[in-house]
C-alpha cells in the first residue's frame, strides 16, 4: 500500500535531478528523454498495484519535536487531481522547449509535478502547507528564466510570486491556531476536522484559508496577477499554472475548508458563490474585450474557473459532481487552448487577434485544431464540457435558478468571444503581405502531440461514466 | 565557595577541559612567530596553521570531560550546551577560514584565530567575568580585523565606528554586571537564580543589571535601535571578517543572551519580557523595510542579519528551553546560509547590480546563491522554513500571538528584497541595461 505511492511522489523528484544534472551534457534526445521521464509517474498511478493506488497511505513521523508527520494519502479527491497533474505533464514537456538550458527547464517542471503530487495527498496540514507554498518558486523560476517574448517577465514573475505570498502568509499562523485549538497537539487534517470549528477564532482561520485558496484559484477580486502572468509566461508554463495550479486551489476548498469548517462553508456559500458569478462575468467580459488572444484565453479561463467555483459553493451534490468533473475538463481543455495558441503566437510573431486575418487558408491545420477545442470549451454536446456544465447548471437550477439563467447566459457569451476570435484570425479576406510571413502549418509531431487531448474531450463527453463514478465515489464520502 | 589555592593542583581531566582554548593558544602563538620571523611571502601560509589548529581544537573537544576543580568549574561551563556551542563556533571558525584562502597574512588568523578563542569563551562561561572576557576578546580581534585592509578608507571607517559602538556596548555590559553583583552578591551565572531566591534583592537593582546587560549584547547582535554600525562595518570590512563578525558576532551575542537568560536568569519580569518581544518587533519591521532599499549587496546582508536577530530575540522572550533548541537551530540555519552567500561574493561584488547574469556566467555560483538566498527567506522545502516555523510554533505556545502575526507579515518585505537579488542573478546583462537608463 505505500510503495506505490512513494514511487509516484519520488518519481517526479528524481526526474527532475535527473534532468538538472545529466541532460546538460546530453547532446541531443533531451526532450524525447523528459517526455519519458514525464509519462513515468502516469504509468505508475495507473500500474495495476497490488491493492490499488486508491487508499495508499505513508505516515511517518517527520519531525518529531514540531509534531510535523509526513503523512500522505491517496482518496478518490487526490486520485482525480493526481490523474489530471500526470495527465497534463507529459504535455507541457512535449510542446516546449526552451533554445537553451533545456535542462533546468525540465527540471522545474518535475519539481513542480513532484510539489502537485505531495500537495494533493499531503494529510498533514503542515505538509500541505510547505507544498502549497513551495509549488510557487519552480514557477517563478521558470519565468524569470524562461519567460516570455515580451520584456519585463521580472516583474510580472515578482508581482505573481508576492501576490500568492501575500494570499497565504497568514496560512502558519492559522495551521498553528488550529494545532493550539486540538487536543492532542496534531496537524493531522483528519483528526483536526473534529476541533476545527471549536476554535475560538475559527471564523479568521478559515477566512486565513479561503483567502489564500481565492488568491491561487483565482476567484474574483483577487485575479490582479492572472493576464499578465499568462501572458508574459512562456506556453508551457502559463498550462501549468491555468490547468494545475489552480485547480490547487479549488483542492484546497475541497481538502481543508469543507471538511474542517463544514458549517462556517455553509454561511460564507452565498458570499463565495456570488463572486465567483460576478468572476465568470468579469472573465468573459474582459475576454471579449482583448485585443490580444493569448490575454483572450487568459481570462477565459479565469472565468471557466469560476464556473466550477459556482458549482463547487452551490452546495448541492450534483452541481458538485459537475464541478468536479469540469476540473478536469477545465484543465484538458485550457491546456489544448493554450497549446494552440502558443503554436500561432510561434507562427506569426505576436499575439494581436487584429494583426492578422484569413489565417485559414495558409494555416489550415491549425485552424482546424483550434476549431475542436473551441468547440470543446463553449461545451458543444459530445465533448466532456457540455457533461459538466450541464451537471452544473442542472444542479443549481433546483436551488438558485436565477445563478443558472445567468450562468447559461455567460455560455453563450463564451461562444460569441471565442467564435468572434476564430472569425477575425482565421476566416476574412488574407493579408497578402503579412500571412505569406507566417510559417509553416502544423508538422505531424504536434499533430500526434495534441492528438490525445482531443480525444480525450470526446471521451469524457461520449462515455463519462468511468470518471464520474471515481467523481460519485468522493461526493459520496464527502456529503 | 572562593577557590583556594590547595585547588591549582591540575590533573590530567583539567588539561583536557582546557585543551581547546590551549590549541588556540598555542596556534595563535605560532602564527605571531611566523609572522615575526617568516617575513617571505612564501611563508604566508597562516591558513594551513589555523586550519590544524581548529582541528585540533575540535578534536581535543570531543574527549574534553567535566573538570571537578574548582578553580576552573568557576570559570567555565562543561555542561551539553556548551558543548554544543563549542562545536558550532569551531565550525565557523573553519568556515571563515575557508573564504580566506588567499592572500592574507599570517597576523591576520592570529586575530582570527583569537577571535575564536573569545567565542568560545562565551560558549563555556560559567561567570559574567568570562562571559565578559569572552565578548571583549572577540571584539577586539574584530576591531583590529576590520580595519585590516589599511589602504582601504572604508575599512578604517568600519574598524573605528565598530570600535567605539563596541566600547559603548562593553560599558553597559559591565555596568550590568555590576549591578547584578551589587543586588545579588555573585556573578556566577548558575549561582544567579539561588542567590535570587535566598537574598531577595533590590528589584531595580536585578532588573536594571539585567536590562543592561541584554543592551550590550543587543549592541553585538545588532538589534534595532543599536544596529546602526552594523551596515557600515560590514561594507567596510572584507569579505571573510564581514563573515566572521556575521557569524561569530551574532552567535556570540545570542549564545551568551541564551545562557543569561534562558539557562541561568530568574523567569523574567513581564515589563522585561514586554520589552523584548517590543524590541524585536520594531527590529523585524525596521530591518525588513530597509532591507528592500539596499544597493549594495554587504549592506543588503548587514539588514538580512538585523532582521533574523530581531526574530531570534523573541526566543529570549519564550524563555524556555524548547526556546533554546528552537534558537540553536535557527542560529545554525542562519549561518551556514549567511556563510553560503559570502562564499559566493568575492571583492569585486560590492554591488546588487555587479550580481547581474551571474547565473549565466558562472551557475553553479548562482545556484548556490539562489538556494542560501531562499533559506533565509524562510521558503519552504528549504531548512530555513522548517527552523522558522519552529520559532513560530514555540512563540504561540507561548502566547505571543500578535508576534507571529506581524513578523509573517514583515517577512512579505523581507521576500520581496531577496527575491529580487534573486531575480537579478538571472536577469541577462544585455538586454536590461539599456531598459533601466530609458
């Protein structure tokens, strides 16, 4: 039961040593080796172990005088989360690859993969923190040394770092609040749930948690770092910070605020839900307002985050499975999105949606990719899209039918902003003179490349049943 | 009990209590011989001698038993703290000597090395007169050591304001001490909570003795409102006697608060304990703000050093000897990390702006910058985290809410100034400069 586990939490690690200390002397086969080294800990979760990884648990006393226990478990939550961190991995590595220093480039990602993966079982509410923090400099590293085409990445890359600081600083006093608060002098999250909402400053504790949780996700008024950050970030890492690290924060409203303060969840729902509604809106209209389309997919998937954010407060089982599942969905197709996208930006120079025009006939391939995944996120029935927000908008019309008409309204506003762009960029009249610059369509590496994606979105829109059985399974455990 | 003289008898388990201070003695002395008589530049080669000297200083240390004569029992301490100290600041005194292997001469480790014997001095002090000895011992070589480089005006700058701060500094510790004597009628520290308690002396007396005597060594660990010699000594000084006093000072300092305060003083008075944790607080929010202003880079660490002693200091206020190992780690983490940084700067590092694409140019340099740089400030997977969540965890406990509350928030500041520097280690030279002109 603990081996398996173990290997995917070292896994990651190794590889990123690995890559930090071999790959500088490799001539050549660099990436081909990362992507191996990336599809590793998929293989390992999905090995048939001996008992299943589902259920693994490592407890070891860590140190023993802070009361700091190195406690991780794999539920059917982690398993979900787990599954989309080492799904999305192996292409982030696949697309990118950085002109020099591939080396500490992979590395990074590994480090961070390996963060994920102690985040999303640490049981230790102190564990859960130091992952929680630390998944921040890989990050920050990549983009200061990694970052975009465009200037200044120093700053935005600090301004990013100092925001999800300044998010969650409070985050030791609050692990320390609830440790004074229980008896037994633990940090155990399980065994915390029982004293949590006995505290006498539960209220700011949980506030401490959310706050920082809303900062990461982001929810609505603490999105201040998302455009810039995506944007100034390199393709590869602007998907790991939209798939994975916010889906971090919406696991930490799932593993720490609703099992610890159930009850204090049920009084700030309203509040949450009603930014994370004016968040879709926010998004979708700062979307359709950009000039520029990797900005254009920034906010749209700040808003699709949203979205699961209202499904997730809506404290209703089935809207709740729908976002969860949309989590996924979420990340696959944001991921695709933002591949996409960084193919174009790579192909005609600059990310200004006006620029260019008639991209299809000179670009066909790519177009026609695009198409699929745009199709994906405005959830065109078959893809896993249309399940979850479906699910999500079935489960709250029997409670908030209003939030549902709205939410229903903002679908449409997704299929305006995102057929406007695929209009202005890809159909029209050519320029002549600027599209005979752009390079050459889709080669047949990137083709296989983001050939899985796509099926993976229909796969979940045709036959979800696998997925949301895992997704019931946890709604199960957790209502 | 006063030593007689039917005590002087030495035998065979006094030597060896002494043996590590007698090593440095003896290292030191051959060094001064060297330098009087090998004039030769091949001859300069001090580093060899302290180096042997301090192993075998940490050899003799590992068997060095408990003396039962009285005459030394007086005077130094044997216990597993002191022990533990003794180590630690042998280590730094090999640490620093690593940074120096170049063109020092002889004279220079002798002062270096007389610098260790004062610290180590203050690890095993079981008298204030020791403990006093101790820390002059190790200011003097400091003095000295900082206004070494003669043709530098910086550095006799640093030597003479680091002189006169000490000398104040030394006064307030004397008076203290005096005081302490006049209310309890003892200087030995392990005497100091027995002859409370028979005596019941004045209250002013103890307390301002006391008072003063957390000044003077709050002057030597820089703590805020006597801190401010500290950046220019430092940017003065050379690279490794920047360390030395980084490191031996500030340990020294903090060891000798531990032993007054933790192991030996009464449990302290609520208007002391009120002072202290004000004293940090204002250090840690002082330091930190400055911190972020600095442009050159000794300065930038002078700051980093004020704000980790301001947040040490609230362990005196704890009190306890959890409070203690919380310190002990801390004051561990806190150097090997400083130590990294110095290792990687060199005299031609003077300014923040000099540390640009270094990452490019030399990156295992970089790297291990990056990775000091992260441990002090306090990020996660690194020990710097682990050693100031200890701190954390034990000033809760013991009531000092408002503290951890507000030192997170002042480490918000402290990031930022660090991952700057950080940042500009990997920002490419070219490209920016013409960026920050315009």
């Amino acid at each position: 039961m603990m081996l398996p586990l173990l290997f995917l939490f070292l896994c990651p690690f190794c590889a990123a040593f690995f890559s930090w200390m071999i790959f500088p002397y490799l001539k050549r086969g660099v990436q081909v080796s990362a992507f191996f080294l990336s599809v590793l800990p998929l293989g390992i979760l999905f090995f048939p172990w001996e008992g299943g990884m589902i259920g693994g648990e490592i407890n070891k006393s860590l140190f023993p005088t802070y009361h700091i226990a190195f406690h991780l478990k794999v539920d059917s939550l982690a398993f979900l989360f787990l599954f989309l961190t080492t799904v999305i991995t192996p292409f982030v590595v696949g697309i990118s690859k950085p002109s020099s220093l591939c080396g500490v480039y992979y590395g990074f990602i590994f480090f961070l993969e390996g963060l994920l993966i102690g985040f999303f079982t640490a049981s230790d509410l102190i564990l859960f923190v130091v992952f929680w923090e630390a998944m921040l400099f890989p990050i920050y590293f990549l983009m200061i040394i990694f970052g975009g085409t465009q200037g200044d990445s120093h700053k935005v890359a600090l301004r990013f770092l100092m925001y999800m600081i300044c998010g969650s600083v409070l985050l030791i006093a609050a692990a320390l609040s609830l440790y004074m608060t229980s008896s037994q002098r633990t940090f155990d999250v399980n065994l915390l749930a029982k004293y949590a909402e006995y505290s006498p400053y539960a209220i700011w504790i949980c506030a401490i948690f959310l706050l920082s949780f809303a900062v990461k996700t982001p929810l609505f008024p603490f999105h201040g770092w998302l455009a810039e950050t995506y944007t100034q970030a390199s393709t590869g890492t602007t998907i790991l910070l939209s798939a994975l690290l916010s889906k971090a924060g919406v696991f930490g409203f799932l593993r720490i605020a609703y099992p610890l303060f159930p009850s204090l969840m049920k009084e700030f729902a309203p509040v949450l839900m009603g930014l994370a509604l004016v968040g879709v809106i926010w998004g979708l209209m700062n979307a359709w307002m950009q000039p520029d389309f990797k900005r254009l997919v920034s906010y749209l998937s700040f808003s699709g985050v949203n979205f699961i954010c209202v499904g997730l407060f809506s404290e209703n089982i089935l809207a709740c499975e729908g976002a969860l599942l949309q989590v996924f969905n979420h990340g696959i197709t944001l991921t695709a999105l933002f591949i996409v996208m960084g193919w174009l930006e790579k192909r005609v120079g600059n990310s200004v949606i006006e620029y260019y025009s008639g991209l299809s006939q000179k670009l066909p391939r790519l177009c026609y990719v695009t198409w699929v995944f745009v199709l994906a996120t405005v959830a065109l029935p078959g893809t896993g899209n249309f399940i979850g927000e479906f699910l999500i908008l079935c489960g709250l019309f029997s409670t908030y039918k209003v939030v549902s008409v709205i939410l229903g309204g903002c679908i449409l506003m997704t299929v305006i902003t995102l057929f406007q762009m695929m209009q202005k960029l890809y159909w029209g009249p050519p320029i002549p003179k600027k599209t005979s610059a752009c390079q050459r369509d889709l080669q047949w590496k990137e083709m296989i490349l983001i050939f899985p994606l796509g099926i993976a979105v229909f796969v979940i829109g045709l036959y979800p049943q696998p997925i949301l059985n895992v997704i019931l399974s946890i709604c199960g455990a957790n209502s | 009990m006063k030593p007689t003289f039917s005590h002087l008898n030495f035998n065979g388990t006094d030597i060896w209590t002494m043996s590590p201070f007698l090593t440095l003695m003896v290292g030191i002395l051959v060094l001064i011989l060297c330098a009087a008589f090998c004039r030769k530049e091949s001859f300069q080669r001090g580093w060899i001698i302290s180096f042997i000297t301090l192993g075998i200083a940490l050899g003799t240390l590992f068997v060095a038993s408990e003396s039962q004569n009285l005459c030394l029992n007086h005077w130094l301490r044997c216990d597993s703290y002191a022990h533990v100290f003794s180590y630690f600041i042998l280590c730094i005194g090999i640490s620093v000597i690593v940074l120096t292997i170049s063109d020092f001469t002889n004279e220079f480790y002798a002062f270096l090395l007389a610098g260790v014997f004062g610290l180590l001095l203050v690890a095993q002090a079981a008298d204030f007169l020791t403990l006093f000895l101790g820390i002059e011992t190790l200011s003097l070589s400091s003095y000295i050591l900082c206004a070494y480089l003669k043709e530098n005006r910086l550095a006799m700058e640093s030597g003479i304001k680091y002189f006169l701060t000490g000398s104040v500094a030394a006064a307030f510790f004397l008076y203290g001490v005096a005081l302490i004597y006049g209310a309890t009628g003892t200087t030995q520290l392990s005497a100091l909570r027995v002859n409370i308690e028979s005596h019941s002396p004045n209250f002013y007396l103890l307390w301002g003795g006391l008072a003063f005597i957390s000044v003077g060594l709050c002057f030597k660990a820089a703590i805020f409102p006597f801190h401010f010699y500290a950046s220019d000594v430092y940017e003065g000084a050379s690279n490794p006697v920047a360390a030395f006093i980084t490191l031996g000072a500030k340990a020294g300092a903090f060891m000798a608060l531990a032993e007054v305060f933790i192991l030996f003083a009464p449990s302290p008075h609520p208007l002391f304990i009120q002072g202290i944790v004000f004293l940090s607080l204002i250090t840690l929010i002082y330091a930190n703000g400055v911190m972020i202003q600095q442009t050159r880079i000794r300065r930038f660490i002078a700051y980093s050093g004020i704000s980790h002693a301001g947040f040490m200091l609230i362990l005196i206020a704890v009190g306890t000897l959890e409070a203690l190992s919380a310190l002990e780690s801390y004051v561990i983490m806190y150097a090997s990390a400083t130590w990294g940084v110095f290792a990687c700067l060199n005299r031609h590092i003077n300014d923040i702006a000099d540390l640009q694409g270094l990452f490019y140019k030399y990156p295992l340099r970089a790297n291990v910058l990056t990775v000091c740089l992260l441990t002090l400030a306090g990020i996660p997977p690194t020990w710097g985290f682990f050693a100031k969540f200890y701190i954390f965890k034990v000033a809760f406990e013991s009531g000092f809410t408002l503290w951890v509350i507000v030192s997170l928030l002042t480490t918000l500041f402290s990031l930022f100034a660090y991952m700057r520097l950080i940042s500009m280690l990997f920002t490419q030279k070219q490209k920016n400069i013409t960026q920050e002109i315009g």
